[in-house]
C-alpha cells in the first residue's frame, strides 16, 4: 500500500472529460476486467509524453440514488488515484480508460483498491509487455 506521506494527485488534467472520447473508448469494447470493475481503454498517438485519462461510470440502472452512484465514483476515483503510477504507457501514447462499475452493491474500499490493483496490473502487461 502507498504510504501516506507520499502524494498521490489527480489533477483535471488526467480526467476524461468528452462525451464523443468516452463514446469511442467504449464503443471500441477493448477491455480487461476484475470484478466489480470493468475498463475499457482505446489508445491514440501523440508526439508528446504518455499520458492517460480516465472517467469513471456507475449505472443508474443498479444505483437508482445519486448518493450511492457518487458515492462508488468516489471509491473509483481513490483507488485510481493511489495506484495509478503503477501503470505508465509507452511514450507517444495516449490512453483513455473508462471504468465502468459493474457490481450490484456498494463496494468495501479494500475490494475496489484490489480489483484496481489487477486492473493496472493487466494494463501494464498489455502497453509494456516484458521482452525476453
């Protein structure tokens, strides 16, 4: 686990914010997948550093109050936030990842924290694979 006096931000800069983005990255169904957390990623060249951006995407469907929705985005976005320096893309990529929350209760923290953690983990394997 991180320790607490390390910083961690998550600035504006890393969210995905653009509904057309979001649109594509889903629609491109490219995913990995540990529940109760599904990402889905699409991946553009920039001739700038790697960077990713992420959004976060609960169902109003299984979440029918506001208070709960957000309250799992919030979770989403701890986890992210924490362990997101465990994944760095190739330079010259752009990654975009939507997480999608695909469980039917409110999640413990430390069940979000792991699925994220093999979530990154899959990612890392996918962008930087280990040459031998």
């Amino acid at each position: 686990m991180p320790t607490a006096a390390a910083k961690y931000p998550f600035p504006k800069a890393r969210r995905l914010k653009s509904s057309l983005l979001i649109k594509e990255t889903v629609q491109q169904r490219k995913s990995v997948f540990c529940f109760p957390i599904k990402c889905f990623y699409s991946v553009r060249e920039t001739t700038g550093d790697a960077t990713s951006n992420v959004a976060f995407l609960v169902s109003k469907k299984r979440f029918a109050h506001a208070v709960d929705r957000n309250r799992v985005k919030r979770l989403l976005r701890e986890s992210y936030r924490l362990h997101c320096q465990e994944f760095t893309p190739t330079s010259g990529l752009t990654v975009s990842l939507c997480w999608m929350f695909v469980g039917e209760t409110l999640p413990a923290f430390p069940q979000v924290e792991e699925a994220a953690r093999k979530i990154f983990a899959d990612l890392q394997s996918i962008f930087n694979p280990v040459q031998q």
